[in-house]
C-alpha cells in the first residue's frame, strides 16, 4: 500500500530540446510535462486499502473458526474423559469373561432357553460395541484436540 501512496504524486519533468531548420533557422524549445491523475492512482489506493481490509477480516474468521473448533473438541474430550471416570467400569475385559461364562453356564444348565441365551449374547456384544465406540470418539476428540492446538499425542492403552 505504500508504493500506491508514493505513488500518488505526479511525476514532474522538464523536457529541452533544439531543432535545426533547412533554413537555418534554429530552434530551441522547453516543456515541462506532469501527470495530472485522474483518479487511476486513487483507485490503485482504495483497492490496495480494500485488499488489507478483505486479509484482515479473513484472518478473523479464520481465527474465530479456529477457536471453536478447538473449543468444541475440548467440551467433547472433557464429556467423555468425565463420563469414563464417573463410570463403574462394568467394560473390563475380566467382567466381560465372567458374564459370558456365568452366560453358557445357565444355557448348559437349562435355566435359560436358546432366545434367552442369544438375547442376552446380543446385549453383551451391543454393550462392548458401544464401548469400542466410546473410546474411539474419545480418542478422535483428543487427537483432534491435539492437531488443532499443536501438541504432539500421548496415547495410553486401555485393556478393554
């Protein structure tokens, strides 16, 4: 934008010149020449001005969206990172085990019929399913969490 404005100024010049006639006569001339701006330069001003305006604003609403998108992973990563320690971790592999053997052992014994038996072998793995789920949104939300702020991860492992 500063060379717009330099530019602004007319350019002043002082133009000498001879010229000899065939009877010899002989000339001298001067000129002085501007350049008087009829609103080109002006117009290169307000554009360049425009174009500072137009890259502030798309800096802002860049930043803006930044911001709320590491907020809304934040919120997401604290919901479930609460959820898991507010949990009575009923999701361990070992409680897992122990339903599915207490499961077959009622089927074996016959105080279950076979819809029983696979009722409630479907809720087991409906159950874990949304386990699995529930750890992978809260690993996304944590990676996603991690690249927007610029950390590097540090991942734990969960035996499920």
């Amino acid at each position: 934008m500063e060379q717009f404005q330099n530019e602004k100024f007319p350019e002043i010049s002082l133009d000498i010149a001879s010229k000899k006639y065939p009877e010899k006569q002989d000339g001298l001339f001067f000129g002085i020449s501007m350049e008087l701006p009829l609103g080109e330069k002006q117009g290169d001003l307000n554009l360049a001005k425009a174009a500072e305006v137009s890259g502030e604003l798309e800096y802002q609403i860049k930043r803006k969206e930044i911001e709320r998108e590491v907020k809304a992973s934040w919120q997401i990563w604290h919901h479930l990172q609460r959820d898991q320690n507010h949990s009575s971790g009923n999701n361990d592999l070992e409680s897992g085990q122990v339903f599915l053997s207490g499961l077959e052992l009622s089927f074996k014994n016959g105080e279950i019929s076979v819809f029983e038996y696979l009722d409630s072998l479907g809720s087991f793995l409906t159950a874990k399913q949304n386990a699995l789920k529930y750890s992978y949104e809260k690993q996304s939300a944590y990676l996603n969490l991690t690249y927007l702020s610029g950390l590097s991860p540090h991942f734990t492992l969960e035996k499920n």
